[in-house]
C-alpha cells in the first residue's frame, strides 16, 4: 500500500486527539470518548513502545531525534516503509 496512505492515520488520529483536548472530552458523547482514549492509548503508547524496533529499522545514518519524532508521529508506517 502508498506509504502516504498508511501515513495519513495516523495523522487523523493525532488531529482527533487535538479535537478532543480543544473540546472537552466530556462533551462529547459516549462512544466519541471511548474512541478519543482508544485513540490516546494507540497513539501516545503504541507509538513510544514502538521506538526500539524503529531504532534497529534505521541504522546508523538517522538521527535518534527523527526517529523518535517520526515514530511518535506515523508509528510503524515511518520505519517499515524504509
């Protein structure tokens, strides 16, 4: 799959969590806030546990900062596309 495609969820995912923090997440409905901590938990811990594989994907060359960064960012769909 366009590594663009793959990279756009995580986007969306990000500009969710920045909707629910510029909106309380209390005024939103019930399954919006279930969704909005799914979305936390993927984003925020999937995305850091993922970091140490990212380090191994991109070698020598690549800053540790962008890796973190990009990892953070676009999770799995940074590195694996490397």
């Amino acid at each position: 799959m366009n590594p663009v495609v793959l990279r756009t969820i995580p986007i969306l995912g990000w500009l969710f969590i920045g909707f629910g923090l510029l909106r309380p997440v209390r005024a939103l409905s019930v399954p919006l806030r279930l969704v909005f901590w799914i979305d936390v938990v993927l984003s925020v811990g999937v995305h850091a546990a993922q970091i140490p594989a990212a380090r191994r994907a991109a070698g020598p060359g690549v800053p540790l900062g962008r890796v973190v960064a990009m990892t953070m960012l676009f999770g799995a769909t940074w590195w694996k596309t490397l």
